[in-house]
C-alpha cells in the first residue's frame, strides 16, 4: 500500500507524463519491426538508467523520511524496467524479427538491383551511346557483378 508521499509523489508524476502526452501527435508505424527493435534498444536503456540510480541507493540514509519510499519506488522501477525489457525481446525472437530484417533488406537490394540494372539497359540501348550489342547484352552480368561486390556478396548467385 502506498503511503500519502508516494501516492502524492506519483500523482505528480502522472501529471507531468499527462502533460508531455498531451503535445505528442502519434503516427502510423510503417515498419513494425524496425520500431520493435528501437524499442529494445529503449527499454535497454532505461533499464540501464534504473539501475545505475539504483546503485546511487547505498549512499543514500534509508532512515530518512521518504527516502525508503524513494528506495522502494526506484526498486520497482528497476523490476518494471527488466520486465518491459524482457517482453521486449521476447517478442523480437518469437517474431524472428532479425530473420525478417535480413530478408526485407534482401528482397529491396534485389528490388535495387533489378532497376537499376532495367535502368542501364535502358542507357545502354540509348543509340546516341553506339554501345554494341555485346556490350549491351554484357552490361546486366557486369552491373550485378559489382553491385554485389559493393555488397560484400560474391555475385554468383544468378
């Protein structure tokens, strides 16, 4: 049960929190899983930041008034902290969400590549450019051979 400080104490903070939403305009999530993982990395870091405050509690005198309710709400803050962490990732591995990651960035590089190999074509057939027909028939092989190189990949996947 809290006791009139803390209760107090926290109707302010609800207050202040209130007052901070009230301004916020959410927006619609265009990519769940990269939101997902940048609320890991919040929720790493506030958990962090609870537990160095919590660290601070030894220097703190427990015996004086609010402090052990200061103690006890940063203890709790530290548990809430660990918990949202915890569910955080959790759902990160049961979604696979670096497993999609990899493979949304893949199919946009393969996506990338196709156009701008479409692209080249496209110049490369231009007859103000008098390329060859070999030249031109070798310029997709030759586009994805680099683009891969720039990639790290090996380019002997087509």
């Amino acid at each position: 049960m809290l006791t009139r400080f803390a209760a107090a104490a926290e109707r302010v903070q609800e207050a202040r929190i209130a007052g901070v939403l009230a301004t916020y305009s959410p927006t619609p999530v265009s990519d769940p899983l990269t939101e997902l993982a940048a609320l890991a990395g919040k929720t790493r870091a506030w958990t962090a930041v609870a537990e160095e405050r919590l660290g601070e509690l030894d220097r703190l005198d427990v015996t004086t008034p609010g402090v052990g309710e200061q103690a006890r709400a940063l203890v709790g803050v530290f548990e809430r902290a660990l918990e949202a962490n915890r569910r955080v990732l959790t759902d990160m591995v049961k979604l696979g969400t670096e497993e999609r990651r990899v493979k949304i960035s893949e199919q946009y590089s393969e996506q990338y590549s196709e156009l701008l190999a479409d692209f080249l074509r496209a110049v490369f057939a231009d007859p103000e450019l008098g390329t060859s027909a070999a030249q031109r028939r070798a310029a997709p092989q030759v586009i994805r051979r680099h683009l891969a190189e720039v990639n790290g990949t090996t380019g002997t996947d087509r």
